[in-house]
C-alpha cells in the first residue's frame, strides 16, 4: 500500500519543481484514489548556501581563486581562449568575458551556460535543490 504523502512527493518529483498545480493535480489524483492530501506539501526549493563556493566551481573549469580577492582574469571557458579575457570574481562566483560577451551572477548561472539546462536541473546538478 502506497502511503499518500509517498505518492504525493513521487508526482511532484516526477514535475521537478514547485509548480503549484503540479500540487493540485497530485491532491486531486490521491483524492480519486480515495487518499487525501498530508498537512504540509512537500515543497522543494533552492538553496544557494548549498551551492559549490566559486574557488570550489572555478577550479573544477581551470580557474584558480585560490586566496585571490576581486576580479581575476583567466582564460574563458565558454570560448576557445588563447589569451585570459574572462574575469572571474572571486567571492560571488560572477563572471564576464570582454571577447565573447558571456556573463553571470554566480555559479549557477555558470553551469546553466555550460549545459544549457534550466535553473531547477542547474540547483540540481550542482546540489542546491533541497526537499522539504
Ligand atoms: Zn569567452
């Protein structure tokens, strides 16, 4: 016997986010089972304090912040870069190429670039999407 909260997680798993009719199409599904909803709604969400730092991100590309503050500048990893034209802030993760125009806040914002996936797959993959 499936438990209904068990149920209720599985179906918003399977949506992958917190989309509010994905929540109310799982109650309306437990309740034609004859199941009703649990109290509290599973609730994933994103958590940026889980995100990898940036020295941890950046090092994994072949960008040493290493005990560095501010801007650095280091070869891009979105284009083929001979000469560093990326700077890569050191404490927040952002970063910008003065040749081929990319930029982004965070580390997130880095690997969504890199894998052309979506926020939720980017939290994901990078270990900031936590279930309530
Ligand atoms: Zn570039």
């Amino acid at each position: 016997m499936v438990r209904a909260s068990d149920l209720l997680h599985r179906a918003v798993d399977f949506v992958g986010d917190d989309d509010m009719s994905a929540h109310q199409a799982a109650t309306k599904l437990l309740a034609s089972l004859g199941m009703s909803a649990p109290q509290t709604l599973p609730k994933p969400s994103f958590n940026r304090s889980l995100l990898p730092s940036p020295q941890e991100f950046w090092a994994a590309h072949g960008v040493n912040l290493q005990s560095k503050k501010g801007w650095i500048l280091a070869k891009c990893i979105f284009h083929e870069d001979t000469r560093p034209s990326m700077s890569v802030e050191a404490t927040s993760g952002a970063f910008f190429c003065h040749s081929c125009g990319v930029k982004g806040g965070d580390v997130l914002a880095a690997h969504r670039l890199l894998t052309g996936c979506d926020f939720v797959t980017a939290a994901k993959a990078l270990g900031a999407w936590e279930k309530k």
